[in-house]
C-alpha cells in the first residue's frame, strides 16, 4: 500500500509537471503568435502608410478635383513654400501698429521690439450708431409687447388634438 502511494504521488507530480510545462509551452507560442500579429500589422500599416506618401508627392496637387471646375494645371504653384508645409508663417496686419513696452507707437526703422500691437477703430462711430437703433428697436418692441400681454390675458386657450391622433408617452388618457 505505501508503494503504491508513493507510486500514485510519482504520477501526481509527474501531471503537475506535465501540464505545467505545456500551459508555459502554450502562453510562449500565444506570445509568439500575438507579437507575429502585431508585426504584420504594423507593417502594413508602415506600406500603406509609405504609399500614401509616395502617392501624394507623385501625383498632381489637383488631381483629387473633379474635371471642369476650371483649375489648371500648375494653378496655386505660387503658393507652396520651400518648407516641408508644417510650418506655421505668421503674417502681421497691414492695418496693425506696433507698441513698445509703455504703449507707444514704434516709429520706422526703430529697433526695438514690439511688445504689443494696436488697431485703428475704423468702425467705432458707426458700430456705437447700429448698437443704439438695435437697443432702441428692441426697447420699442417691449413697450408695445406691454399693451398686447393685456390683452392676452383675456384670450381663453383652447388645445384641440386630431381625431385618430395619439399622445406618445402619455400614461392615461380620457374620452
């Protein structure tokens, strides 16, 4: 009996050693064969990646237009800079006039920075003007809204509903 235990208890380990080694064997090739999907992704995302590039800077700027829109060919070629086109170029206003430090204006030719920049009010009057004939207008409206409020309260509402109608999320409903 005690052989036959030791025996049993051989075999036991033997199992657990077993599975053991092919639950390893089975998580290294589930790792293998994930990391095999990954690559082959990535790399067709890297190809079509790479034909898209090579697809943009072979074709025509245009070619994406439908025919007959007018646009030629070499149409908007004065446009493209020598940079790689991530590059941000600011433009200042032509109407702009730059400021020093204490807020006034940096003469020609000056060579200090310009720490702010100021804006001609060209439409200061005649914004002000519009501002007041909206105020006005409105104001007019309410004045008359006044009068009709009173005249509302008089009116008895009536709510009529077509014959073969029904109330959408209506939980009783009377004949």
């Amino acid at each position: 009996v005690k052989q036959d235990n030791e025996t049993l208890k051989q075999r036991l380990a033997n199992i657990d050693q077993t599975v053991e080694q092919r639950l390893k064997n089975a998580q290294e090739q589930f790792k293998l064969d994930s990391q095999q999907q990954q690559q082959s992704v990535l790399d067709g995302l890297r190809k079509q990646m790479d034909e898209l590039t090579r697809m943009g800077q072979n074709s025509a700027s245009n070619s994406d237009l439908p025919i007959g829109l007018g646009v030629q060919q070499g149409d908007g070629q004065q446009f493209k800079s020598e940079t790689n086109g991530s590059d941000i170029v600011w433009i200042d206003p032509q109407d702009a006039t730059a400021l020093d430090s204490n807020g006034k204006p940096i003469t020609a030719g000056n060579s200090v920075p310009a720490s702010a920049y100021s804006f001609p009010t060209a439409f200061g009057e005649s914004v002000d003007r519009g501002q007041k004939a909206l105020t006005t207008g409105a104001q007019s409206v309410r004045d008359d809204m006044g009068g009709q409020q009173q005249e509302r309260k008089k009116v008895r509402r009536a709510y009529t509903l077509p014959q073969n109608s029904t109330l959408m999320g209506s939980v009783a409903m009377s004949a």
